[in-house]
C-alpha cells in the first residue's frame, strides 16, 4: 500500500493511511485520474481460507 500511496501522492490525490482503495471518491477528477495511473501498484488481495 505504500507504493500505492505514494504514487497517488505524485498524482495529485493524497490517500489515508487508513483507507481502503475501494473506498476512494472517484467522483473526484483528481482521484479518479491517480487511481487510473496507480492501480497497478495495488496489492492483490489474497484467498480467505476454504471452507471445509
């Protein structure tokens, strides 16, 4: 999440330590541009435990 963080930093939208991706306002020009551009440096999220 840091690299995540600061890329969108570098494009113009500052996000929480806190805050969840999908909770970002992409409403917002700003944001919605940064997040385009950074995505890639989202991490996966990985599988919960099967259920037995």
């Amino acid at each position: 999440m840091v690299a995540f963080r600061d890329c969108m930093k570098k494009n113009g939208a500052t996000v929480a330590e806190n805050a969840r991706p999908g909770a970002l306002e992409t409403s917002d020009p700003k944001i919605a541009k940064a997040l385009e551009a950074c995505r890639a440096l989202l991490p996966s999220q990985s599988p919960g435990p099967s259920p037995s």
